[in-house]
C-alpha cells in the first residue's frame, strides 16, 4: 500500500525546500521524500540558512522544524510567517516536538496550505506522505494529537456536552482540517451525511460557517482553545 | 524642769513618729522635706527652717523652708556658695554646725539669699549613701538661742530624710530598670520575630527617645565616607527630620564623631555644633546629643543618636543605656543580612535547578526525541527495502518503528514534566490554559496577567498550579477546581481552590514544601487552608520584581554585602 502512494506522488514532482537541525533527520526525511518522487530543491539546518535561499528558490513546500538554532525556540514559526508573505502559493509545513493549540491558530491564519505536525508523524509514512499532497492541494492539518487533546479537556460547563458521538468524531476530524469529502471517507459515510453533522455541529456550538475549509478549521481550534 | 524636758521628748518622739510614717509609706521626697522642716521649726521654737540640697559647688538650693511667721523663703530658692553661713560651713566641715549670734558679728549670719539676720542657727548635714546631699538648718532671732541639744534633736530628722531620699532613690532606680527593660523587650520581641528591620529602626528611635527622656532620637546608617542617612527618626514634640535624608559627612556632630572613632560621643551645648548638616541640628533646635555606633558582622555600621533641646547635658549613663538598644539592632541587622543571604542563596539554587531541568529539556527535544525519530525513519526505509516474501521482517520492523514512536510519546511526557516549554516560549497564561485542559480535575480558570513576568516568577506559579491540581485529582479526589491568578500592587497572587476531601498539609512531605521554599526563595509566601472534609486552598504571593538571577560561578560579588532586605 505504500508503494502506491510513493508512485502517485512520484507524479506530482513537486518542489520541496527541509529546513531541520538534525542533520539524521534531516536526511532521512530528504531521502524518503525523494523516494517517494518529491524533488528535494534546498536542505537547511538553521533559520538564516533557509531564509538565504527559500525565497528565491519558490518552491511548492516547504518542511521546517519550529526549534532551530540560533535559539531554538520558535524559529520555524517566524520562518512560515515571513514564507507566507513573501509566497503566498508556498504550502508549508512546521513539524514540532510537542503541540500547542496557539501555535496551530497563528499558522492557520496564515491562510490555506499550511500544517502543523508532531514531528513523530514522518514515521508513518504513508499517512504522512498523504498529508502532503493534502497540504499541497490546498487543505490545512492539523496534529490529531492537539485535536484529541482539546477534545479530551475536563471543562467545568463543557460546550461539547450537547454534540452526539458521532459528531464529536466528525468535529475532531474538522479540526484536523479534512474537508466534508474527506470525513465522509475516513468515516465510510455519504458526504450528504457529513454536511448535516456539520451544520448540527457549527450550530450546537455557535460558529459561524466558513466557504472555506481552512477557515473552518481555525474557527474549531479557536473554540476549543478558548473553551 | 524634768517635766518639761519629758513633755519635749514625748513631743519629739511624736514628731519624729509622723515623720517616720510619711517616709514609711513612700511619700514624696518633697512632702518629707516639708514635715521634717516644718516639725524641726516647730519643736525647737525656731523662727525659721529649711533644708536644702547642694551643688557640686556648694551653692545650696532651698527644697524645703518653714516659717513662725509665715513669711518662708520660697522653695526652690538658690544660695550661692561662701561666705561664713551655716550651709558653707557644713559644706565645708560635713559636720553639724552652730553660729551664735552673741559672739559672732551680726553681718556674717546675714543669710545671703534672703537678708534676714538672726540670733543663732545650727546646721546638721544630710548624708545619702555615704555622701552629703544637704543640710537641715534652724534659726531664731536675735536674743533667743537655740536649745543646747538642738543638734542631737536635728540629727534624728536628718536621719529620717536620709532614708526617704535613699529609698525614693532607689524606688526611681528599679522603675528606671523596669521601664528600660521593658522598652528593651518590646524591641527584642521584634528583632526575635524577625520583623522587617525598617520596624526595628523605628521602634529603637522611638524606645530610646522616650525612655531616655530625649526630644529627638534617630538611627542612621553610614555611606564609606561618612555621610549618614536617616533609616529610623522619632520626635518628642512630632516634628521629625523625614527618615531617609541624608547628613553629608564631616563637621563637629555626634553622627561623625561616632564615625571618626567608632565609639560612643557626646555633644554639649548648641556652640559644640559645626558642619554641613548642622542646621538640621539647629533647626530641630538641638543643643545636646549622644550618639553610640552599631556594629555589625564586625563593621561600622550606623549609629543610634539621642538629643535633647535643653541646655543641660544628657545624663550620665546615656551612652550605656543607648548600649542595649544598639546591640538589639545590630542583631536584626544581622538577621536580616543572613536572611537576604540565604534568600539569595537559595534563589540561586533554585535558579541552577530551573536551568538544569531546562537544558535536560532541551538535549531531549533537540537531542534524544530527533534521533528517534531519524531512527524510526531509518526503519521505514529499511522496511521498504525489504525484498518481498520477507513478511515476517517487515512485520518485525513495523513493530520496531511503533514501539520507538511509544518511546517518544513518553519521552515528550518526561520532557514536558521537566519545564514546559510553552511557558518558557507562550507565558503563564496560555501554560496555565495547557495545564487545565490536561487536568484530571475540571478547572475554572481566571488568569490576569498581562505581558511576561520574571522567569522564576512565572515557573513557580505554573508549578504551584500544577501541584495543587495533581492533588486535586490524585489525593482530594476533587470534583471542581478553581484557579485564579492576578497581579496587584506588584506581587502576583495565585490562588487553586478545589472542593475536595481537605487534610493537605504542607509539612508533610508533599510537593508542596518544595513549593513553599519555592516562594520563599522569591521573597513570597505560600499558603494552605485544608481542613478535612471542606476542600483545600492554596495561595501563593510572589513579588513582581526579581533581581535578575545570578548565574552560577558569576554571583554578583556585591551582594552579599549590600543585602536587598536592609535599606541602603
């Protein structure tokens, strides 16, 4: 089943920049994107190094890990920012050692094609490589670690009390950033099915609508952040 | 004639009984005096009587008088000293003393205070402990002499005085003793129960002030060159010098004396004055003072001055009795200067163990979680590379890589455990959010806290937050728990309130004594409200502002001299 994947991904050639300070990593992740048929323009391992280059090679994704030197503290971050503005059509995807719910808010207000990942996520390597092309599509993800975790939460007057199971499902898979169409197939259930869960679901708990899904996803987080 | 003189001495035993039982019930000095001249006046038929207290000098002062007549010199009256007169000659003999009016020449029993002249006076000296303190005088006019035993009769009073004033004296002496101990021992209370030394100053100043009777008292402390700044001031009369001003160094005052010599001076009459802060000697309209330095940890470190705006001197013994007042501020002094110094110390230690923790997060984060997961990734590709028909390996690798990524899972735990990153990278609040979603224990959070505060600050609230949530859940067994967290008047109040079983208690080898050395080692404090069965609160105050931690190896050389807790 992998193997397919690698093939169809093979296909799409798209240009990727990884910026990542484990210099381990960093090429094992080189070495699996490239076998999986992504065409590895730039390897960085600080965030001046990417910064020198990554403008000018414009490329279709960009891999960074958030803790690089000089601080290790959130450079990934500053990294996607100025990335995003520069070129807006760059998906970019920030792995990270451990998640946090504002971390996930300010990279998806950066617009579309964006993820934010635990880092452990690259070892599965199918599901990883499809959450790409999903980034690179134009979709946002999301970890289902951070997902599960405000999910999880005890709250003193809990606003998922009224959400039926089944639409707490649908809502976790909302703020891992699939569309209708792709929680109607994670779930084996019509895509008709899934709009009506949602509409339930943005309703039960007074969000607004969004025509598009990263907006959505951001409204979720954001209420789960703040609830 | 035997009638008569039997009739005296019952008279005289009379008299003397009455005398006897004013001193016997502690009269005042000055009621005895009265009765002994009055009953001397009356019982030998003099015209006049007086007792009086002498000077170093010789000059007399009239304490008591008494008149046939009516008409007395009034008490309180000054009579210089020479001249041939009884109270000179008994001055000068220390022996009783009679002038008779028929051999010597009228002028020279002239009394010189009053101009009276008379036919004979005696004299009898007043001895106290040893040494004469007066004489007691009779006189009557010209042709009337005095009883041949009039000594004897005077002698009896005399000693009767001697003993009211030994015992008022040593009356006033035990009160004196009772009240410096007392003053003594409300400063000691203070110093034992290590109050801020800024309240130990002041109750010096105002303890000695009162005690010792002075109109200004103060306590400064000493720049190296001798200027001294006011930390405790105190005032008869409420018109203080404000505490904090400074006296520049130099000129003749008690505070420089005291410096130049480190031993105790003494300053007499507003002449003795000089210097650039003498008017503020002259304006309080200081005329004398004595100051005694206090010492500490071996060094000069200020003084305690008391000043009075009489002209006479500040009795003998001021010095001594400033002693004890000095030493117990040398001693709060000292307290504080170890408490800064273990304070200091143990936010070092604190400080070293954060820093450790962090770097163990970080080398984990950076170092051990990343060369798991290039590992897991090294045992895809190998997976990949497996020739087919070998189902088994693959099988076995795909194991490998999930029970590396469950390692990291724990891992991330343990580092998280360690110092959450985000509070170090997104501040209290967003951390206090994390820690409440990942809460056994459903929280009602209020945090309000703008901006970022000290690192420290920040760690041991999130810590105290943590421990008491754990609780909560773990021990309380909790439904509900309440965290609120706010900064006021520079010190961030931390509050968790949960409505579990109660009976925590922070001797018990909780998490929470470590916590409570925590807030210590900042200045704060922590408290915990547990009783069995009503739920258990725990608050914590911490100040706002923190000296910038000093690294390990670079601690700031100055600082254990200059102790944050004692005002400069």
């Amino acid at each position: 089943m992998g193997r397919s994947i690698i093939v169809n991904m093979a296909e799409s050639c798209a240009r990727v920049v990884v910026a990542e300070d484990d210099v381990l990593l960093r090429e094992g992740l080189a070495s699996l994107l490239g076998e999986a048929g992504f065409d590895i323009v730039g390897r960085y391992g600080t965030h001046t190094e990417l910064m020198a280059h990554v403008l000018q090679l414009n490329p279709d994704l960009v891999i960074v890990d958030i803790r690089m030197p000089p601080t290790h503290t959130t450079e990934g971050l500053d990294a996607a920012r100025t990335i995003r503005q520069e070129l807006p059509d760059t998906a970019i995807l920030v792995l990270s050692g451990h998640v946090q719910v504002e971390q996930a808010t300010e990279l998806l207000r950066g617009g579309q094609r964006m993820g934010y990942l635990l880092k452990d996520r690259v070892s599965d390597v199918d599901d990883f490589l499809s959450t790409l092309d999903r980034i690179i599509k134009g979709a946002s993800v999301v970890d289902p670690a951070l997902v599960q975790e405000l999910l999880d939460a005890r709250r003193v007057e809990d606003p998922l009390q009224p959400l039926s199971p089944r639409e707490r499902e649908v809502l976790a898979l909302m703020a891992e950033g699939l569309s209708n169409a792709g929680i109607a197939r994670r779930l084996w259930l019509a895509e008709g099915t899934i709009e009506k869960h949602v509409r339930s679901i943005l309703t039960k708990l007074g969000i607004a609508e969004a025509a598009e899904n990263h907006r959505r996803v951001l409204a979720v987080l954001t209420f789960l952040g703040n609830n | 004639m035997v009638t008569r003189l039997s009739d005296r001495f019952a008279e005289e035993l009379a008299a003397l009984r009455r005398v006897a039982t004013l001193v016997a019930r502690a009269a005042p000095p000055e009621e005895v005096f009265a009765a002994v001249a009055e009953e001397a006046g009356r019982l030998l038929g003099a015209h006049h009587s007086w007792m009086t207290r002498y000077d170093p000098d010789g000059a007399a002062k009239l304490v008591a008088t008494w008149s046939s007549t009516g008409a007395a010199v009034p008490a309180g009256t000054r009579l210089r000293p020479g001249g041939r007169n009884v109270y000179t000659l008994v001055f000068e003999t220390g022996r009783p003393v009679r002038i008779d009016g028929s051999t010597d020449a009228t002028g020279l029993v002239v009394d010189p205070a009053c101009e009276v002249a008379y036919g004979a006076a005696v004299g009898v000296p007043v001895s106290v402990d040893g040494r004469l303190w007066g004489v007691m005088v009779v006189a009557s006019p010209q042709g009337e002499p005095l009883p041949v035993d009039s000594e004897a009769w005077l002698a009896g009073f005399t000693e009767l005085v001697a003993t009211a004033i030994a015992s008022s004296r040593a009356r006033v002496e035990l009160r004196w003793f009772a009240e410096e101990q007392a003053a003594l021992r409300r400063v000691a209370t203070l110093v034992a129960r290590a109050a801020p030394p800024e309240e130990v100053f002041a109750a010096v100043a105002e303890e000695a002030g009162r005690l010792l009777g002075a109109h200004h008292s103060w306590m400064t402390r000493y720049d190296p060159d001798g200027a001294a700044k006011l930390v405790a001031t105190w005032s008869s009369t409420g018109a203080a010098v404000p505490a904090g001003t400074r006296l520049r160094p130099g000129g003749r005052n008690v505070y420089t004396l005291v410096f130049e010599t480190g031993r105790p001076a003494r300053i007499d009459g507003s002449t003795g004055t000089s210097g650039p802060d003498c008017e503020v000697a002259s304006e309080l309209g200081v005329r004398a003072a004595v100051g005694v330095p206090v010492s500490a940890a071996g060094r000069l470190w200020g003084a305690v001055v008391v000043s009075s705006t009489q002209g006479e001197p500040l009795p003998e013994g001021t010095e001594a009795r400033l002693a004890g007042f000095t030493e117990l501020a040398a001693t709060a002094i000292a307290n504080a200067e170890a408490q800064a110094e273990l304070a200091a110390s143990r936010a070092r230690l604190m400080a070293t163990a954060d820093a450790t923790r962090r770097r163990i997060e970080r080398d984990l984060h950076d170092g051990a979680q990343q060369h798991l997961v290039s590992l897991a990734l090294q045992l895809r590709a190998v997976q990949r590379a497996a020739p087919s028909g070998a189902g088994e390996l693959v099988r076995q690798l795909d194991g490998l890589a999930t029970a590396l990524i469950e390692v990291l899972e724990e891992l991330r735990e343990i580092a998280h455990g360690l110092h959450p990153a985000k509070l170090a990278e997104r501040g209290l609040r967003n951390a206090l959010k994390a820690l409440a979603r990942r809460s056994a224990v459903p929280v009602r959070l209020d945090v309000r806290v703008e901006g970022r505060l000290a690192e420290p600050v920040e760690t041991t609230a999130y810590y105290v937050v943590a421990e008491a949530l754990t609780n909560a859940a773990k021990h309380a067994h909790a439904t509900v728990a309440e965290v609120r967290v706010a900064v006021g008047e520079g010190v961030l109040h931390v509050r968790v309130r949960d409505d579990g079983s109660g009976g925590a208690d922070v001797t018990r080898g909780s998490g929470l004594t470590g916590l409570k050395d925590r807030a210590e080692a900042l200045g704060g404090r922590l408290a915990l409200h547990s009783p069995p069965g009503e739920g258990t609160t725990v608050q914590v105050q911490l100040p706002v502002e923190q000296a910038r931690p000093t690294a390990v190896g670079a601690a700031d050389p100055g600082a254990a001299h200059c102790p944050q807790a004692v005002p400069r």
